[in-house]
C-alpha cells in the first residue's frame, strides 16, 4: 500500500496557512533518496548525480540536491541560467538538449557547463557557433529494441535523441583530432525501469563500446553518464528499486569490463529524475464537486495543469483520501475543470466515499509533476510547499495569479 509522507494533522495545519492545490515536497525523504544514490556509487570515485533539472525545476530543491553532492542537468538555457544562479559551479553543471539554439551552446559555453552533443551534425555547429571546449560528451542510440533478457523495455530506433554507433566513432575521432581532451558517453535507453538491471545492462553495453573505442582508436573516455531513467512504481505494489543492488550491478560490470581493459579511471556519472524526487511529492487537493451522470464524478479544485502526466500519458497515480479514509468504497472518475475530456486523474477507480471539502493526495508528484504545467483555460500553476525536516511548511514558489497571465500581454490591445 502507499502512504502519504504527511498525517491528516499535518496537512491540516498546512491547508490553513496555504489554499489548495499545491505541490508539497517531503526535504527529508528527497535527502535520504540522495544520500543512498551517493552511498550506492561510492566505489567510484568520480562519481556525480547530475539531477535532471526538467524533472523539478525548483530552486529551492536544487540547493537541498547541491547540499547532498549533487550536480545538474539543464535542457535549456533558461534551466541553465536557474542553476547558475542557485549556485552550481562550472563542474556541477551538464547541458544535455537536443534541436539547440546557438544562443543557448555559447551560454552554456560562457558558464562552462559540460556539454552533451545529442547528434553527430551538432559537432559543427558547436563549433561554428562558439568553438569546441576541452571537455565534451556525446550521446548514443543504438537503434533496435532496448530489452532486458525477454522484456523490451523501450525502442532506441523510433527515439529522436542521440547518434548511430559509427557516428559516435567518427565523432570521437574527429573531437580527438581537433584537441578536445576529456571526453564522455552518455545514453538514455529506457524511461520509468522499475528493475534492478537497467542500469548495470545499460553500464554494461556502454562498458563494451569503450573498450572497442579505446582498442580501435586509442581513445580512451573520461566519464560515461548513464542518464535517467530509474524508475518509481507508481502503483499500490509498490515494487522497489534498490538503489543499491543497482550500484553494485554496475560495480560489477565496471571490474568486469572496464577495470581489465585500463579504464577503471573513468568517471560514472548519473542524470536521474523521477527516482530522485517522484515518490517525495504529493499534489494537495481537496473535492470542490459531485456529479452524477453515467458515472459519478469527483471534482477537484486541481486540474491536469498541476499534473499532466493522467492526461498525457494515462498515467496512473495513487490517490489517499486524508479526510475520509475508512468511507464506504466507490468507484469514481476524479476529475479536475479543463474542457478537455482526458483532464482526468482516475478512471472508474475504487476509492473511499470523496466528499465536497475533502482533502486528497495525488502520489508520486515531486518529478515530472509542476514542471509539466501549462496554462490552458487560462488555468495557474500552482504553488510549491516544502515540508522541512523540522515538521514545519515553508512556500517555495507561490501560485501564478491572473497579472502573471496578463504580464506578457500589456500594450498589445490589452491596458493594465
Ligand atoms: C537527458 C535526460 N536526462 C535525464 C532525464 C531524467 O529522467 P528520469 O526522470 O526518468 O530519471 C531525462 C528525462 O526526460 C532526460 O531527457
């Protein structure tokens, strides 16, 4: 079963000094989940968990995962600027985006974050628009089907992001010509794995491409960054992923491949997300409706611009009823007040009697929640709460209002 990380007391007290919807993150839960990440590569000594910024781009958070070790991936410029400004320096900053504007690979260039080059065409133009700098990365597809022994987990080959194994060879060759120094291997292969084999047969196949590079070569990598892609169980069987078992899985393959061939220098590096902040957020909502038709309608005062994952994905995510836990079961649509049909957070799902005022947790919110917001119907993102580890709430970004939505339209037929 899933638990809520608050009591009913708790949120209580929080609804009082904050209105709902919000986002509530738990600071301790996100410490221990980056503690065990660091504790589970140990054995490296390079090692670094570039936290995926696009997953919880708050700074608040950024500054708790900086304060636990952690580094940063930016997407964009604009994650770029958030994280140079929260702090990070040059080393704690990589830049992994794709289709890029120039603008944004001389910024990232200016604050010397170690870039990720998610095509081999991007070579060129990285170097036309700013130079090549001393420290490079590059990201590889392997095509096919991406599977663990019978499972296929994803499908390299229909993905947009990263190069062909002959163009990375042909890319490190060239970047080796032209006086880059450290370079790195990076791929993201399969999304949301709830096993303990991804990244050790991820590890592992990236482990081989090295060896054949350093033997083809003579190139030998400085680091190799195994992405996101850990996954949470967003379900009630809540199966686990033990971070640690999955830290002495690449262990093992590091000793195995890389170690025998003259590469146990290189430098594991890590982009996770989800598993870093997914199950330490909960969206706080309470029952603004009641609506009986063909099914019973629950309605929130949260809508899929405080959490698109149901809407875009069918996503599941469990949902707590803090105020009437024990109701009598009753199988609702929870929805929230889009003009949109998908704008629904539970499909004919069994759940204690939701009455109006009720208070509900949306599970597993922290990664991919807020940050995925969006303004149709003129509808606001929300606010962030951070429980602290002192029991206490504290605001980390407050709610849009309707002057944030008209800002970008004053002096355009539209007056203050
Ligand atoms: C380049 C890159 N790195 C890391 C992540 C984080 O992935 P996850 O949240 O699944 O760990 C993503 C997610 O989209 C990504 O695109």
């Amino acid at each position: 079963m899933k638990t809520p990380f608050v009591s009913k007391e708790q949120v209580d007290l929080i609804t009082e000094q904050f209105s709902t919807p919000f986002h509530l993150y738990d600071e301790k839960g996100i410490r221990e989940t980056a503690r065990a990440v660091n504790a589970a590569f140990s054995w490296n000594e390079g090692f670094k968990e570039y936290f995926a910024v696009k997953a919880t781009p708050n700074p608040t958070i950024l500054k708790i995962l900086k304060e636990e070790g952690c580094g940063v991936d930016c997407a964009t410029d604009v994650e770029l600027m958030m994280s140079h400004k929260v702090g990070f320096s040059a080393s704690e900053i990589s830049f992994t985006s794709n289709d890029t504007r120039p603008e944004e690979f001389v910024y990232a260039r200016e604050i010397g974050a170690t870039i990720n080059l998610d095509a081999y065409e991007d070579i060129a133009f990285l170097e036309k628009t700013c130079g090549l700098p001393d420290k490079l990365s590059l990201r590889f597809n392997p095509g096919g089907v991406f599977a663990l022994g019978t499972d296929i987990m994803d499908h390299p080959e229909e993905s947009k992001f990263g190069m062909t194994k002959e163009q990375l060879f042909k890319g490190y060759k060239e970047l080796a010509e032209k006086g880059v120094t450290s370079l790195g291997l990076h791929a993201f292969l399969a999304s949301n794995t709830v096993t303990n084999d991804y990244y050790p047969t991820l590890a592992s196949q990236l482990f081989e491409l090295a060896v054949e590079l350093k033997n083809e070569l003579g190139i030998s990598l400085d680091f190799i960054n195994l992405s996101g892609g850990i996954g949470v169980d967003y379900t009630p069987e809540n199966r686990q992923n033990d971070i640690t078992t999955i830290g002495q899985g690449v262990h093992e393959q590091f000793d195995k491949i890389l170690v025998p061939n003259g590469l146990g220098h290189i430098s594991i590096y890590t982009e996770l997300g989800r598993y870093m902040l997914a199950p330490h957020g909960h969206l706080i909502t309470k029952v603004l409706h009641r609506k009986e038709t063909y099914r019973t309608y629950i309605g929130l005062d949260a809508c899929a611009v405080n959490l698109l994952r149901p809407a875009m994905y069918d996503a599941y995510h469990h949902i707590t009823n803090l105020t009437n836990p024990n109701g009598k079961l009753e199988t609702v649509d929870v929805v929230g007040s889009l003009c949109e049909n998908n704008d629904k957070f539970a499909k004919n799902r069994e759940l204690p009697e939701a009455r109006i005022g009720d208070t509900l947790v949306i599970h597993d919110t922290g990664a991919h929640g807020f940050s995925m917001g969006y303004n149709y119907n003129g509808r606001l993102r929300s606010a962030e709460i951070l429980l602290q580890e002192d029991g206490t709430a504290r605001m980390i970004r407050r709610a849009e209002t309707p002057e944030d939505y008209f800002n970008t339209l004053y002096g355009f037929d539209f007056d203050k």
